[in-house]
C-alpha cells in the first residue's frame, strides 16, 4: 500500500470531521476535480485507510452523563475470551489490548454513578478471566482531527 500523500492525508480530514460530506463539497474544499475525489476516496476505501462511516454522538445529549476508562488485569492468554465478552456490553464504546501494567483498557459510558458502579463491580469485575480493575473517571474529553496531518 502506498503511502498517504497531502492531498489524501486532506480528504481523509474533511472526512473525519464531516462524513455526510459530498464528493462535490469535498471537491471544492480540496479545490480538485470531483472525478479526482471519486478517485481517491475510492482507492482509499480499497486499501482500507476509510473502512466506514459513523455518526459523533454527544454522550451527555444520550442520556450517558458519566464515561470512565476501566482498565482490566486478566488471566494469562484469555484476552480474546474477554473481549469477546466486553464487545458484548452496549456500555462499552471503545476497548483495547494494551502493554504495561493492565491487559486491557475500556472506554464506558453510562448514564450516572449508580450506573457505573453496576457496570464495574457486578458486571466486569465479576467477568470469568478478570482479575482486577482500575476506574478512571473522565472529566472532560478533547477531540482532535489532527492526528492525521502527522508523517
């Protein structure tokens, strides 16, 4: 697969930040021919750089006023037992494998405290494979689309 080039490394931005965006807009932001964007979308969907479209959802407007980072100790060589297990949980918005000192790290959101506390102490902690856990409250989040324009 060939490296992103400038032009890419754009589109692949204005549709981070927008991905209702028509190939037309994106043409005229891009200032290229629209045969150009229809091109380089295409092939970029291809490679697998774009592998789909979602709506940004404001977590507190969706009645989920707390997230936390839940970071999982688990047995040794289970981690695809968990995560299939954590997949399953619509709290769940985002998991990883990670190194260090925890296996695995969540991102949940729920929508109080009382929420939070079930999701964490009966229904992670008690998971088969978990062997502890570690909540991080978010306080705040930040967003950023310029992660992308890095080489």
């Amino acid at each position: 697969m060939a490296a992103l080039d400038e032009t890419d490394r754009r589109i692949v931005k204005e549709l981070r930040a927008d991905g209702r965006l028509s190939m037309r807009a994106l043409a005229e932001r891009l200032h290229i021919s629209r045969a150009a964007v229809y091109s380089r979308v295409d092939r970029l969907h291809r490679d697998g750089v774009i592998t789909g479209y979602s709506a940004v959802i404001d977590p507190e407007r969706a009645g989920l006023g707390i997230s936390a980072y839940v970071y999982l100790k688990i047995s040794q060589h289970s981690w695809q037992a968990v995560r299939k297990r954590v997949l399953k949980i619509p709290e769940v918005w985002h998991g990883a494998l990670v190194s260090g000192e925890h296996d695995i790290v969540l991102l949940v959101r729920a929508p109080d405290a009382s929420s939070l506390r079930h999701l964490v102490l009966h229904r992670l902690q008690t998971m088969p494979d978990v062997l502890s856990s570690h909540t991080v409250l978010v306080l705040d989040e930040l967003h950023s689309l310029e992660s992308i324009d890095a080489n």
